[in-house]
C-alpha cells in the first residue's frame, strides 16, 4: 500500500482480555518500530524490528506486551491480560532502512474498559 | 541518557506572525534530532532532522530549525504562520546505540493559530 496501515483503527476491551494489533508497513520497508502514545507517559518507544535481527524489545512495558513480525512485513502487537493503564493511542512506523526516514501509521485507539 | 525538554505544553500565535517552538536536548553523544508534527487524528509526520550535517536544517511546510550545541537547543521556527499549522509538535532525539528511528520523544506543544 501507500502507506503504514494499522487495524483495527479502534479497539475496546474488556480487563483482563487479551488484544492483538496489526501493522502492514510500506512495501519493501525492512525496519519497523512501535510506539505507544498515552496521556500520562507521552510517546514511549515499545520495540524495534530490523531485517532478520532480534527485535529490540527494550521499550516493552511489561511481559503482558510482546510482538512479532512475520516474515519480514506485518507485525503484530499482542496485548495479554489488558489493564486500564494500556489505554492509550499505538502507533507503527516503517523505514526502508533503520537511518532513513520513518513513515507512521494513524494508530489503533485501544480503551480498556 | 538522552532526552529532550520542550518548552510550552500550548502555543498561540496569529496568522502570519513566527512560530517559535522550543526544544532543548540532552545527549551523551552527539545527537540525532528531529521535529514532527502530529495532526488530530492522524500519525506522526517527519518535518526535518538534523543528524550531524549543516546546522541549520530546512524541513517541509516551511519550517526550519537551528542546531545550537552550546545552548543545547534545536527550536522550530516558521517566519509565517498559516491556519493549516495548528497542530502538535513533536521534539525527538535518537536513543543511544540503536536505530536512527528509536526515539525519545518530548511532551509535545500544541500550537494554536488565531485568525
């Protein structure tokens, strides 16, 4: 596609279930990044794919939070056990290598009821 | 660590009249910077980077912004301001021995422009 799409676009849950979170970067795009976006932290870097190389998974806030990248392209977030805390706005980025410019997604609104 | 201080959590300034957004950073090693933009509703989107090249460092929309070591400042400017630039910006520094693009954001400023 054009661009970084994320879905779903909104997402509500219940505490205590879990969440999975899609991102399809641009086409071609070998990094991908998280990030999460919350009224009390700001924006916090979550976790960092490059290529074939183990993710940098030092942004993670805690094990409920992990993420996988299949084959290179789309990435999934998952979200076990949810808290009220995880509300927040989480945002993908994609760049075509890791020092050039990263293009983000519009984000899943994810509320935790 | 790296981290980045922005200054004025709102903005308001009248059409036409300069945009000055402040940022202020502190690196262990020579940084990476970057100011973005964040519409309502939408993702980031990059306005410029400084990564070491000239100083001065010219971005999209008209916006520009000096890399000043020695007030450790990389504020964003606009000569014009234009109804299309209420939005909120984004100050971002490069996290230490990793990608360009892991980033360590500031708090943000949202930047009002009055008719």
């Amino acid at each position: 596609g054009a661009g970084v799409s994320q879905s779903p676009s909104n997402k509500v849950t219940e505490k205590g279930k879990d969440v999975e979170l899609r991102c399809d970067p641009i086409s071609g795009h070998t990094a991908l990044y998280w990030y999460r976006q919350s009224l009390g932290q700001g924006l916090e870097f979550l976790i960092y794919f490059q290529g074939n190389s183990a993710p940098d998974k030092s942004g993670l806030p805690s094990d409920r939070f992990s993420a996988e990248r299949t084959g290179g392209s789309v990435s999934t977030l998952t979200i076990q056990r949810t808290q009220q805390e995880d509300s927040a706005v989480y945002l993908c980025a994609s760049s075509k290598q890791e020092n050039t410019e990263a293009f983000f997604g519009q984000g899943t609104r994810l509320t935790v009821v | 660590a790296q981290s980045v201080t922005q200054l004025g959590s709102h903005v308001s300034v009248s059409e036409g009249a300069l945009v000055l957004l402040r940022c202020n950073y502190s690196s262990s090693v020579p940084p990476y910077l970057f100011w973005y933009v964040q519409y309502p509703n939408q993702g980031l989107q990059l306005l410029l980077k400084y990564t070491s090249a000239a100083t001065l460092v010219k971005g999209i929309n008209g916006f520009e912004a000096e890399f000043k070591k020695s007030e450790t400042s990389f504020h964003l400017t606009k000569p014009s301001a234009h109804m299309s630039d209420a939005a909120e910006y984004f100050c971002a520094v490069s996290a230490p021995g990793g990608a360009t693009n892991k980033l360590i954001f500031g708090t943000g400023t949202l930047l009002a422009v009055q008719p």
